[in-house]
C-alpha cells in the first residue's frame, strides 16, 4: 500500500508531504496507482522547488519521496500541496485498498 502522508502546522497549513510504500495492484512497470501518485507528487515538488523557487526540503529515493517546505515559504505552497492532497484523497476513495492519506502536525 502507499501511504502519503501530509505535514500541517497547528493551524492546519500545508508544510509538506511524505509518499512510501507501492501500491501492489500490478507489477512495476505496469502500475497504474503507482505511476498516478508518483506523477502527482513529482509535479507538486517540481513546481515548489523549480517554479516557485520556495525553499525546501526535497529528497526521492526508490519510490519514497519527502518534500519539506521552509515555514517562511509555506504560504507560497499552499494551493499545490492542497491540489495534491486533493488528488490523493479522491484517489483513496476510489481505491482505499491501495492509497492511504494521513496528516500529522509538527
């Protein structure tokens, strides 16, 4: 399963995202879940470091990606973090079996 998990402030701001696991509904390679939540997430990363040029955190590695925005850019970042979320949450209800979207506050 994957699990994406969203960071929040205390007032519920998008500071950034971790994104695990594998979904397991096909092969590598042949995953649609898989390739969409990946899509999804290296283009809210691409646009938060590259386009908007926030600071932040942003490490992938085999199929675990973790994107930590700077406090003092998280108000530039918010409409694509809540564009991402969206998109995950309408995924995990169209296939819960295989996404999993949580939310912690630090």
């Amino acid at each position: 399963m994957i699990n994406a998990e969203f960071f929040v402030d205390k007032n519920k701001n998008f500071l950034g995202f971790h994104i695990s696991g594998h979904s397991g509904m096909a092969e590598s390679g042949s995953d649609i879940i898989c390739a969409f939540v990946s899509s999804a997430a290296y283009m809210a990363a691409n646009t938060i470091t590259d386009i908007i040029h926030a600071k932040a955190t942003a490490e992938d590695s085999d199929g675990d990606m973790y994107v930590m925005v700077d406090k003092n850019d998280a108000d530039l970042c918010q409409d694509i973090l809540a564009g991402l979320k969206l998109h995950l949450v309408n995924t995990e209800e169209q296939y819960p079996q295989y996404l999993q979207v949580n939310f912690t506050e630090v």
